[in-house]
C-alpha cells in the first residue's frame, strides 16, 4: 500500500545522492552494436531535441512498455489490465479503512482476478483487474463500486489510473550487455499480482552482479556475466515463489466455487501466518511440516465441497 | 418465531462430473476433515422480525429478483400478478419459495414477491452462520437441508440457494456482520452419503463391468485364467490404467479436459524457461 509518486521521486533522489547522474529525457531507441566491443546507443529527446549516449551496460527498468525491450528484440507477454479509482472519503467512512484493506473476488468483479479497496494515507484506492476480459474492466470496475457502495458513500474520484500488468517473463530477459528488470522483464506475480518488490529487488541484483562482473567498472562484462550473476541468481531464488503464486491463481481465482475454497481455507489461522510471512518476505514462509500437510489437506476439502455446491447450484435453476 | 417443517425430497440424480469428486482423494480429505470439524452451533437468538412475506408460486420456477440496494422499491412479482404489497422490513428471504402445501408464518399465502431487499435474509442465516437448530428432524441435524434444497419443490433456504443469490446479487461484507458459515461445519458423512456414495455406486459399476469383460477377453485370447492373470505384471499394469481411466474420464470431455491441465500445469514455467532456451537455439523470439 503505497503511493506511487512518492516512492518513485524518493527512488529517484536517492540514486542521485549516491552518485547516479540523472537525464530527464524520454528515451526512443537504443541502437544494438554489431561487434561485441562496440558501445550502445542510446537515442533520448530532451526537451524535444535529439541526443544520443554511448554505453557499455544498459539495465531497461522502464516498465511493461519497455522501449529497451523492444530494441533487443525480446519477445511479448500477455497482460492483465489493472484499473483503479483514488476515491477522497468523507472522514468517517475513512475512519474504517484506517488499518483495513480490503480484497473482494466474485464474477461480478473480476472474472480470474481479485478487485481491491486500498487505503493511501488520506484517500482509497478502489480498482480491479482482469486478463482474459480486458474490454469488460468498466463492467467490474462498476461491480467493485456496487459492493462498496456504502462504504464509499459521499467519496469523490480524485485520479483514475489504468495499467497493463506484465502476466509472465518475457522470453529474453538479458540479450548481449542488456538486461531487463522489473515489469520490463515481466516479473509480476500472479495471484497477488506483486510487482514492487521484485523490480527494485531485480534491480539490485542486476546492478550488484554488475558490479561484481566488472570489478568495479574496470572490465568489460559479457552475457554470460549478466546471466550468472542476475538471471541465474533471480531464478533461483524466486522461481518456487512464483511457480506457487500461479498453482494458487489457477485453482481459486478460476471460478466462484474455488473462490469459495479460498476463502474458508483462509479462515484458517496457520493459513493466514503463512500468508502473511510469505508476503512480507516475499518468499515461500518455512512452516511446520504437519501444518502444511493439514493445511492441504483443508484445502482440497473444501475445494471438494465448494465444487459439490457449486455444482448442485447450477441445477436449481 | 418462523418454524417450517422441511422435507427432504431428493429427487435430483446425483451427477459427477468433476474431477475433484475422485474417490480416494475425497474420502482422504474427508477424514481429515471430520478431525478437524468444529461443530459450531450459533446461538439460537433470532433478530426480531416483524414480518415474513411468502410468495405461494403456483409455477416451479424459481424467479430471480432484482433488488436495488439500499433503496426501497416494491414491485410486481414476474408471475404476472398486478398486486403489489407494502414494504415493511428490511430483510427478507431472497427467493420465493415454491410451495405447495407451506403455510407462511401469517397464514397469509401471498400473491406477490416484495423486493424490499438489501441483504440475504433467512429466519435459519442467523449472525453470518446457518442455525443448526432449526434443521433437526427426529432430534437430529438433517444436513441434507443444510447443503441445498433437494428440489424446488421443498421449502429451505440453505446454502446453495444462498449462493446463487450472492451471484446475482453481490453483496459487500463488513467486520461487523461477518460469515462464519464454513462448509467444514458439515460433518464428512453427510457429504459422503449425499454426494460421494451414488458416485461411488456408479463408478464402481463401470470399474466391474470394464474388468469383468477384459478378464473374459484376456482368458479367451491367452487361455491365461483370473487368479493367474492377476499374478502377471502386464495384467496388473492394465487394471491401474482402467481403474484410473474410470476416475478421471467420466465424460467424453474430460479427456481433452486432463489434456489442457496437463498443458497449463508446464506452461508457466516453460515461459520462465524460455530466456534460457536461446543459448541453445540461437534465438528464441516468441511473440
């Protein structure tokens, strides 16, 4: 929960602090060398005039429409879009949402996702997301606000943002002396659809192993180096995260009846802990073995009686 | 104060489908669960009421309403009848219940549906949960009536029904009305007996009748009898797969079905993969 225009401006002011030289200019292309030794070029418009920078290393941070992507030629993915409203409430409907966010599933708000009430110091965020009916978000976003109608009585819509989230990684993260982080990589989870973390923390490891390839800038790295210190270190270390993220999202947020599971298996409290650790550490929380074995157990459970219930409803009517 | 007698009239055909109905792995889970169950009985302190309105519909079907939140609104049932009643509570049962020998708690059989509706109402939904008490039948919790209403001709509100309103008419939860009704409340049995059994019957049948007629092929093409086919590994092999073919395939669907799970299972991590692909193949450009 937090506000994106501060976080990127304190990200910002701190990298220059430390050093980094910062060139506000949108960024068209960049030129791939054809000999390995060769610079890249990266063409920038400042203030609507063209400029050109020759670099050894280039680290394309620049999100799900990654121009850097796209000139080393690194493939596509699929994306869900992520719709959401900053609503200002009156003062006593924020009062509840003080230390409360919210998480709402159903097909009425999203057909393979969740939708959200967030708080962000003086306002909310009410949004929602889909991937496989990206047309339909006015829809779900009307569905989100219908559930929360009285919780959101007398707000008033201060910015609308939509954004395409990244569902999977791109088939070349690192091509020559360019590698990719973040959404430009495509390394958001799926179920929670977590992208924050994992881009600053995939920043830092590229940027450390970089540091470490080049001894400091003093050698010339290759993509062998880049692949070893970051992708191999990335995968590694997240791959199981992600890999369970996505068995979650597929077997709860595919239809009511497993939404339904969820949400009994989440009234669990050693469900809840793992939950929590996991997402606060953002690694799969280590916890008692015959816990996690009943815990599973739980869950098939009442996937079994959900999916039973479910399917005795589609012949009532 | 609202007390109905409910009976259970099961005369829908058990249907499986699904591949979670499988055999051993339900009757695992619902092991464990009976371990694990807490039988919660809500206290039996029913919201004072003012009034109930049941609709006596003449017809089967179940019409769905289409209630507006927080606003006020009595309109005419889909039935066709022009009356329409005031509205005087707040909440109300959802459905229309068929009937055809109920009495409503008035002794008034009404015409009309009043959709004064802002949440799911039921006397048996009592703080987020159902009240056990009101399903005994013979001193004892009839969870049949629990899980759903046998067929639109009997009078419940259980949780199937419940659910299929939350579908049309989604409603926001807050802490302070929360739902406790957890499936788990249900104890194992009832599942089993209700739901588990007639498929087990089913699939059993298939099983005998697939392995009675195999073993008759298998004798009359080998001359191998069935207590010494039984001892041949190759024999073995193909009891498995049948018996696991009766698990998993029970429609003709369920064939691709298996097949486009086992292809989603890989997917995600064949796309983690791909970056790592292009070393070997020189290029993996995927668009």
């Amino acid at each position: 929960m937090l506000r994106r225009e501060v976080l990127d401006s304190f990200l910002r002011f701190r990298a220059q602090s430390h050093g980094a030289q910062l060139i506000h200019a949108l960024v068209t292309e960049v030129d791939v060398p054809s000999s390995p030794n060769a610079p890249y070029i990266i063409h920038h418009l400042i203030n609507n005039s063209r400029h050109s920078l020759a670099v050894d290393v280039v680290i394309g941070a620049d999100g799900a429409n990654s121009r850097v992507a796209k000139s080393i030629k690194a493939g596509n993915y699929s994306c869900a879009i992520a719709f959401q409203e900053r609503i200002k409430l009156p003062d006593d409907k924020m009062e509840y949402y003080k230390d409360l966010a919210e998480m709402y599933v159903g097909n009425d708000v999203s057909p393979d996702f969740y939708a959200w009430v967030f708080p962000k110091c003086d306002h909310v965020a009410v949004g929602t997301g889909t991937v496989c009916s990206k047309q339909d978000i006015k829809k779900y976003q009307r569905g989100i606000r219908e559930r929360v109608k009285c919780k959101i009585k007398g707000g008033k819509v201060i910015k609308v943002e939509a954004h395409p989230i990244p569902e999977h990684p791109r088939s070349i993260r690192v091509a020559g002396r360019v590698a990719l982080v973040g959404d430009a990589a495509g390394y958001v989870t799926k179920c929670s659809g977590e992208g924050i973390y994992f881009a600053a923390k995939s920043g830092r490891i590229c940027g450390e192993g970089i540091v470490k390839a080049s001894e400091g800038g003093e050698k010339v790295i290759n993509e062998g180096d880049l692949k070893r210190e970051y992708l191999r270190k990335w995968d590694d270390k997240y791959l199981s995260t992600y890999k369970v993220l996505d068995l979650l999202q597929r077997v709860f947020y595919g239809s009511n009846a497993g939404r339904e599971a969820m949400v009994e298996v989440c009234g669990d409290e050693y469900v809840q802990r793992m939950t929590f650790d996991s997402y606060l550490y953002k690694r799969l929380a280590d916890g008692n073995r015959v816990e996690d074995v009943k815990m599973v157990l739980k869950s098939i459970g009442s996937l079994i009686r959900c999916n039973i219930v479910s399917r005795e409803m589609q012949k009532l009517y | 104060m609202h007390s109905h007698f409910y009976e259970i009239l099961d005369s829908l055909p058990p249907c499986s489908e699904k591949l979670f109905g499988s055999a051993s792995l339900s009757k695992l889970t619902m092991s464990i669960s009976i371990a694990l169950l807490s039988l919660s009985s809500p206290p039996s302190t029913l919201l004072p009421k003012t009034h109930f309105f049941f609709t006596h519909k003449p017809t089967l079907s179940l019409t769905s309403t289409r209630p507006s939140f927080f606003t006020f609104r009595a309109s005419a049932a889909d039935n066709g009848a022009g009356v329409s009643a005031p509205a005087a509570t707040v909440e109300e049962p959802k459905v229309p219940e068929a009937s055809e020998g109920s009495v409503g708690s008035n002794g008034a059989v009404e015409p009309e549906k009043v959709m004064v509706l802002t949440k799911f109402g039921d006397p048996k939904w009592i703080n987020g949960t159902w009240d056990l008490k009101q399903f005994q039948k013979n001193g004892q919790t009839n969870w049949d009536a629990v899980i759903d209403a046998g067929s639109v001709w009997a009078l419940k509100c259980p949780e199937e029904l419940r659910r299929k309103w939350l579908e049309d008419n989604p409603e926001s939860s807050s802490n302070d009305d929360p739902v406790v009704f957890d499936t788990s409340i249900i104890p194992w049995w009832a599942w089993m007996k209700r739901f588990h059994l007639p498929e087990a019957e089913l699939l059993n049948g298939r099983a005998a009748m697939i392995g009675f007629f195999m073993a008759y092929l298998v004798d009359s093409l080998t001359g191998v009898g069935l207590v010494d086919q039984m001892g041949n590994f190759f024999c073995k092999t193909l009891l498995f797969v049948a018996v696991v073919g009766v698990l998993l395939i029970r429609k003709n669907e369920d064939i691709e079905t298996v097949k486009k799970l086992l292809d989603e299972t890989t997917f995600y991590d064949k796309q983690w993969q791909a970056t790592w692909q292009d070393e070997t193949s020189g290029g993996n450009k995927k668009e």
